[in-house]
C-alpha cells in the first residue's frame, strides 16, 4: 500500500497524505472528480474503507451563496 501512497505523492495525483498517529486510520487530500476520484480509490479497496469528505473553495461558497 505504501508503494501505491508514493507513487500517487511523487506523481501528484495525491496532494497530500497522513496517518493518524496511534490509530489505524489517516487522510488523503486528492483533486477531480468524484468518478476519478472513486476509480482510482479502488487500488487500495484491498487495504482500507473510505470515508469522502467533498470540499468547497472559497469561490465556489460565494456562488453557492
């Protein structure tokens, strides 16, 4: 799984990565779409579950607003 995790950061696909010291559970910063999202999320469905957390930027509040 760590291999995977590095090629992702050295390639750029992945932003940003971390595990959550003391437990088994972490983050991943990723930018796309939700279907490029989820497909390449299915190279770790043999290591870990999901939880997606869409965020908004700062301009895309403003129109939402």
């Amino acid at each position: 799984m760590m291999a995977i995790v590095k090629e992702s950061l050295e390639k750029g696909v992945t932003k940003d990565w971390g595990a959550f010291v003391g437990e088994t559970s972490g983050y991943s910063i990723l930018e796309g779409t939700e279907v490029e999202i989820g497909s390449y999320l299915q190279k770790f469905v043999p290591f870990v579950s999901f939880k997606l957390f869409p965020i908004a930027s700062v301009s895309q509040v403003e129109k939402l607003i």
